[in-house]
C-alpha cells in the first residue's frame, strides 16, 4: 500500500482559475501517464459527490473543479476546500485507470476520400501512406480531455512517428467524423466545425447528439480501439 | 401558446442560467450573457429563476403576443413599444392579446432580456433550455429566432398573467393601453462611464508575457471590437508579447478567462466559450464582474484593474446579496 502511494505523482499546485474554479495540476507537458492520474483522481472526487462542485474536468496535465457559486454550501475558502479534497483522495488511493473508462471500439474508414491529408501526413512522417494508416490504426488510445467542441475527444497514444504539427492553414469547416492527427494525439471531429488537425479518415459513427444519453459517444478515461473498416461497411454503419 | 416573431432582431436567443455539469464531455455553460439582468426580468414577472428568457442583441425583435401576459425587460436600454405605447423598462408590464411589441436599437448596454410570466416553453436539453448556437442545440431549434417562427409559452402563461398581474394592483398605474406599476427594480450591470473598469486576477500564464505586456494589460484602454460574440470578446489595443515560451498544453479555460492567441490581442471568454484553450492565459475576470463586460457593445472600452483572488471573492459575496435583495424584494411584490 505504501508502495502505490508513493508512485501515485503530487499534483505540481491546486492554482485558481478564476475565483470559481480551482486547477489541480499536475504537469505543463503532456504525459501519458499524468493524465491517467488524473482520470483517477477526476473519478475519485466525482464519487465523492460534492454538492457545491459543478463540473469535474479532466484536462491533459491536471484536474479542473468548477464551484457552483450560488450554491448555499459552498465553502468561503473553495480552494482551500477544493485543496483538501484532492489531498484527501490521494490519500485514500484512486481507482486503477480500468475502473475509469470504457473499452470502446472506433471504426475509421482511411479510404482517400475521408483522409484529406493523409498523403500529406506521409510525406512528412517519412511514410507510406498505407503505412501511416496501419500505425494509426495499431494503437490504443486514451481519451485524456474533451474540449474544443462539445463531444470532441482528445486522443493519446499516437505512434510518435506521425507526431506531425498542426496545418499552417486551418480548415474552415473540418466535416464530422474526421479523424485527425497533431500535437502527438488524434481528434474526432464530432460535427463540421473549423479545425487545423491533419485529417486522415472518417468514423461513420454519431460522435455527439445532444439528445442522446449519453450524448457524446466517448468520455475522459474512455479506451479507444480503431477497427479500419472499408468504404462499404462505412456507409452500411453512417445508415445504421 | 405562443408568441409570434415578426422580426427577429439581430441575434435573439432563448437563455436561461446554463447548462452546467457537462464541461468534461466538451459541452458549454452558455446560459444568459449577463445573469443578473435575466435573473431580475424573471423575478419582476414573478418567476422563480429556472425559467428561460430572451436575449436580445443590439436590435430587438418584433413580436406578437397572442394572448395576454405578463413580461418585464431588463438589460441593455432599447427602445420598446407596446402598440405604440412606450414600454417601461425594468418593470412587469401587462400585455392584452393581440399586443404587438417592438424593440429597437440599445442605446445603452447591448444586452436586454424579455421575461414573460411562466417562462418559454422549449424542450430542456441536456437539463437546460439555453441557446448553443455553434452545435445548434438548445433554444428554439438550437439557433437565434427567424422570422415566422412561433416561441412557445408556458401553457398557463396567460392564466398566470390574469393571476400575477392583479396581485401588483395596488401599486399599479395605467399608461394608456399598457398596464405597469410606478416601481422598477435597479438596474445593475449597465456600463457607467466608459471605459468601465473590470477586476481581473493576474492568470495561470501571466509570468510568461514580458514586462512590457504585463504593465500594458493592466494601464491600456480597450476596445471590444465588432469580432466579438457570445464565445469571445477581441479585443483591440496594445499589442501582448507573450516571451517565446512555445507551446502551451491545452487546458481548461471559464467564464472570463482572458487568453492571448499568436497576434498578441486578448480574447475574453464569455458564456458560449469553449471548455478548453491552448492560448496563454493572461487574466482571470472577477466572476462577479463578467455581466458588466457582457453589456459592452462593440466599440465600448474598458481597463483592467488588478485584484486579488480574496478581493474578487469579496466583490462576488457584494454582487450576490445585492442581487439577492434584490430578488427577495420582487418575491415580495408577489406575495412570497
């Protein structure tokens, strides 16, 4: 028990942002690991059931807890509360990261059509094409942040060797189920939004529908597996 | 019931205090751009708080009353008309069936709320009834209201301005056509004497802009410029040198986060933004200032005044009695 504590990381700072939030973080860089951490800990204080705590966000490097200012028992001091909240956790020990997340399957169909920079991706990776493709669909990913767009997750664990940066030009509308590569993460645009990721396929799958529940398909913590699928099968699972 | 929209004025949307708890799946608060405005509209009809108003930009709308009601205005200073009949601000105001309302231009502020007994009546989503216009969610078909369309009312919204309204009798007065009160409530967000001056904390990266910068942020005057909407006011003025730090990891951003994209000109984020941000954060408005930005039009200034996190909670703590007394002396008026 000593042994995991002492490998479960100290948060760097519980900072404010703004004085209705507090931000427990953990790294400036992204880390795979730190952000499992993180989910842990976003899941610990979410069972804890805080009532003056409205939102729990998980971000790439660190934990974000949002106060419901209007709330009768909110704290004088919430930082101090949010503070000894997060300690508190720690202390008793975070759930393992497979308690978090979910295993969900992702299909991503690479025909040319969808992945409107994939040759692009290959030139600067140093691949074939075919080659990014079978690297991007070999790993797992972890969701480690939703943001940008409501249902749009962050996705850790690409193969190093498509760490390619951002496009020099965004996007002016990025169509939904891109699935793109930046940064060393793949994003899912869940609806035609702007964007500056590298787009490399498309899922068929309904990535956000706010009269679902739960209205995003993916959450923080999820695990992600690609399985590729062909342009039929595509338009078989889009009718679905 | 419904009311029916003649003209839908440059941006009216349906708003009500947020969509809260849903921030790690990406989605927003949004909610009303100045919450204390919405929040008196309501109390002056008699709502409880969870009811959802409309928000109206720079030009109002034209509207249609089928039947009677009940409806209070706050916010921005627009002209508005009830048949012709000038519309009091910031106090319940009866309306007969048939009333054409029409609001104009703001001349003041550039935000107004148009209340209405019982509230509006569209389906909650995802637990709220705000506007999201970028996912077009929420609100009246999860846009800004067009012409033709038909806003729903609460079914009992005429009843209960038949009810509410004769409650109000002994302190009400007759203004031609239109049936209103001699009282109002205070107005509390509307920008005093440009420019306004807002409290902000130094942010998470406030460090990273050289010296220069840092005075600058806090000494400029600046301008809300024509850019700006219900995710983010630009804003224009000197221009921010953050000192080459490279990337930030993205991380989370709220309400009044003040962020400085690559062309050194802040943006600070209001209802709409986005959960997350990968700029450089160079302030934090104090929460209980965000309303008074809110009702900057474009071209409205204002200047940074730096304070700290004890001093923003102390300003919070002020703002929310003084709303909150506010509330409770409407709750009176109706009996509660």
């Amino acid at each position: 028990m000593a042994l995991r504590r002492a490998r479960t990381p100290r948060p760097l700072g519980i900072l404010p942002l703004g004085d209705c939030a507090a931000y427990v973080e953990f790294s400036e860089t992204l880390d795979l690991q730190v952000n499992a951490v993180v989910q842990r800990l976003a899941a610990a204080v979410r069972a804890r059931g805080v009532p003056w705590l409205r939102d729990i966000v998980p971000a790439l490097g660190g934990l974000a807890l949002h106060f419901d200012p209007g709330h009768s028992e909110l704290p004088a001091a919430a930082l101090e509360a949010s503070a000894a909240l997060v300690d508190e956790c720690l202390r008793k020990g975070l759930p393992e990261l497979e308690a978090v997340g979910r295993e969900i399957e992702l299909p991503v169909c690479y025909e040319r059509e969808f992945a409107l920079d994939l040759e692009d991706v290959a030139a600067r990776a140093g691949l074939m094409p075919d080659e990014v493709v079978r690297r991007h669909a070999a790993r797992e990913y972890h969701v480690l942040m939703m943001g940008f767009a409501p249902g749009l997750p962050y996705l850790g664990g690409l193969d190093p060797k498509l760490a390619v940066p951002r496009r020099a030009t965004p996007r002016a509308e990025v169509p939904a189920g891109s699935i793109a590569i930046a940064n060393e993460q793949s994003v899912a645009y869940p609806y035609a939004i702007p964007g500056g990721w590298s787009v490399i396929g498309r899922t068929p799958l309904v990535l956000f529908d706010a009269r679902r529940d739960p209205p995003s398909l993916l959450a923080p913590g999820d695990r992600v597996r690609i399985v590729p699928i062909a342009r039929a099968e595509f338009e078989r699972r889009r009718t679905l | 019931m419904s009311v029916r929209v003649l003209k839908p004025g440059l941006l009216t949307t349906v708003q009500d205090r947020g969509r809260h708890g849903l921030q790690h799946l990406g989605i927003v608060p949004c909610g009303a751009m100045d919450p204390v405005a919405h929040a008196l509209a309501n109390a002056l009809v008699g709502n409880g708080g969870e009811e959802a108003t409309l928000e109206l930009t720079l030009i109002g709308p034209e509207l249609l009353f089928e039947q009677q009601a009940l409806v209070a205005l706050c916010g921005a200073e627009l002209a508005a008309s009830a048949d012709g009949e000038p519309l009091p601000h910031d106090r319940p105001v009866w309306l007969r069936a048939g009333t054409r309302l029409r609001t104009g231009r703001a001349a003041r502020g550039s935000r107004a709320y148009l209340a209405i007994a019982g509230g509006i009546a569209v389906e909650p989503v995802l637990g709220s009834r705000s506007t999201y216009a970028p996912a077009r969610f929420g609100g009246l078909h999860g846009r800004a209201l067009r012409s033709g369309d038909e806003l729903p009312l609460d079914p009992l919204a005429a009843e209960l301005a038949a009810e509410r309204y004769p409650r109000l009798a002994e302190h009400a007065a007759r203004r031609g056509a239109l049936r209103s009160v001699r009282w109002s409530a205070p107005s509390m967000t509307l920008p005093e004497r440009e420019p306004i001056v807002v409290h902000a904390m130094e942010g998470r990266h406030f460090g990273l802009f050289d010296p220069a910068a840092q005075r600058a942020f806090f000494e400029a005057t600046w301008r809300v410029t024509p850019e700006s909407n219900r995710m983010g006011f630009r804003l224009s003025g000197p221009t921010l040198a953050a000192a080459g730090a490279g990337e930030i990891l993205s991380g989370p951003t709220c309400l009044g986060t003040v962020q400085v994209p690559a062309n050194g000109l802040p943006i600070a984020l209001m209802a709409d933004h986005q959960t997350t941000g990968g700029y450089p954060k160079i302030a934090e408005i104090a929460a209980a200032e965000v309303a008074r930005v809110a009702q900057l039009a474009p071209g409205g200034t204002l200047r940074f005044a730096r304070c700290t996190l004890e001093e923003a909670l102390a300003l919070r703590r002020a703002a929310r009695a003084r709303l909150e007394a506010a509330l409770r002396a409407l709750a009176w008026e109706y009996g509660r």
